[in-house]
C-alpha cells in the first residue's frame, strides 16, 4: 500500500531555524520547480502584455543609457578617457548598462516578488521561494535578449570580442547570487514598507555611478585630486565592479584574473545569497499577513 508523504508545519516556526531546515529548504525547491518554471513563463509572457512596442522596453533602457553617454563623450561633454583600452566607447558603455540593469532588476523583482504576489500568497500556500526564484528566471530571460542586442553591436562596430568572453556566463551565476540574497533580505521589509522598492529604484539609479558602466574607474597611480581616490575606492568596494572588470579583460584579451577583488566578491556574492534566503525562509510564515 502505498502512502503519501505528509509534512507537518509548526506554528511556532522553530523548526525554521534548526539546521535541518536547510534540507528541507533544498527538498521544497526541487519539488516545486515545475511551479517555478510555470511562473517564469506567465511572467515573461504577460510582461508587457498590453503594450504596443512589447519586449522592445526590455532592449531600450541599456540602448538609451549607451547612446547618451556615446553622445555626450563625443561631443566632449564629458572628458572620459578610456586610457590604454582597446575597446570604443559605445561597447564599454553598453556592456556596463546591460549587466548593471540585470543586477538591479534581479535585486528588484526578488525585493518586490511577494508584495506584488497579492492574492497568491494569502490564499495559496507554497513555499514563498517559488516566487522571488520564479521573478530571477524573468530577469534572465530579459538580459538573454539583451545580450543579442550586445551582439549586434560588436558586428555594428566592426569590434571582435574574444571568444572567450562566453566565460563570462559562468561570472553571472555569483552576480545573480548576490542580487537574488540582498533581494530576499529586502522582500519581507517591502511587505512592510511599500516605499522600500522605491528608495532601492533610487539608490541603483545612483548607484550606477560607483561601478565602472559608463566610465572607466579613475587610474589611481595617476590622480590628480581627492576626487579621482575617493572615486576609485567607491568602485573597489562595490562587488559589481569586479565582475565588470572581468568582462572587460575576457572580451579585450580573452583571460580571466581572479584578482583579490573578484574573489571577496565571489566569496561575499555566495554567502549573501545563503543569509539572505536562510532569513527569508526563517519568517516565511509571517509573509501572508503583511502582504
């Protein structure tokens, strides 16, 4: 005879924070993954359902950064120099917008995925790492076309990446870490205070400016004021920075250094995302009555 296996969930939320919730943590994953993947498609497809230039609002934004900047370098606007780099301005600068767009919208739509869940999570119970793992498939959806625009434009501009720029895929598995831990950290404060996604919206917009996207960082061996140090400084403790860096070497020259930097930030990407959804799953239970 054959039985069904049965799990117990205690009100008091204490076996949440034994070790041995790690394991069932895993085991909920794996056995919700068709409802991940189900989720995943009804979001990209309803993404811009209604709307008349669809999917091309998922190509504009890092087009739109890129040919700005594009323009106000050209124009001497602005004086950046890209130093002993091979590679035009255009390129670095849509590059840096593509990844650094898909860093913040992973962080976003994790931080946003339960408040905006509405009647699914009050009336349906699964397990809520459903839908912040279902909301980094749509990200990676998104930077997936993104990445043909990229493309399309080394052959525009005549510029050949190094084939082994394609390592870089492997750089975004602990850059999408980071961005799914910090968003699980933030999602059940969001059920809080609505006004979290948005200050978060405004601290990335700024925050593109502290990493090398639209302009290299600053040669510190050559500074001349205390701007130029404290900007460098700025890009060496923002994690993104380092995977950028990466990119930037493995597209130019096709090698990957695992300098000091892109290791802490590996090291600081892998263990954000396990904090982060060890303390998501810990007050899971008290996720249904803030939303």
């Amino acid at each position: 005879m054959k039985h069904d296996r049965i799990t117990t969930y205690h009100a008091s939320g204490l076996d949440r924070l034994s070790l041995r919730a790690w394991k069932s943590m895993f085991a909920e994953l794996w056995e919700y993954r068709e409802l991940i993947q189900r989720l995943v498609a009804r979001n990209v497809a309803g993404q811009f359902r209604q709307s008349f230039l669809g999917y091309v609002w998922i190509i504009l934004p890092p087009i739109a950064t890129t040919i700005v900047f594009t323009m106000l370098q050209r124009a001497r606007i602005m004086n950046i120099d890209m130093g002993a780099s091979e590679m035009p301005y255009a390129i670095f600068a849509l590059l840096g917008a593509t990844f650094w767009q898909f860093f913040t919208q992973v962080v976003q739509m994790a931080t946003n995925s339960i408040s905006g869940a509405g009647a699914l999570v009050t009336k349906i119970y699964f397990p809520r790492e459903v839908l912040v793992f279902s909301a980094i498939g749509n990200a990676a959806v998104n930077v997936s076309i993104r990445l043909v625009v990229v493309a399309l434009t080394f052959l525009l501009l005549a510029y050949p990446p190094h084939p082994a720029c394609l390592l870089f895929l492997l750089l975004m598995i602990p850059m999408m870490m980071l961005g799914v831990g910090v968003g699980m950290l933030m999602a059940p404060v969001n059920t809080m205070m609505n006004d979290v996604g948005r200050m978060m919206e405004f601290a990335f917009q700024f925050g593109m400016f502290l990493a090398p996207t639209v302009y290299p960082t600053p040669d510190i061996t050559h500074a001349s004021s205390a701007w130029q140090v404290g900007l460098y400084w700025l890009h060496q403790i923002n994690p993104v920075s380092h995977y950028l860096y990466a990119l930037h070497e493995l597209v130019q020259h096709g090698t990957l250094t695992f300098t000091p930097g892109l290791q802490a930030s590996i090291i600081l990407s892998v263990t954000m995302f396990f904090i982060g959804w060890r303390f998501f799953h810990a007050i899971e239970p008290l996720l249904a009555e803030r939303v």
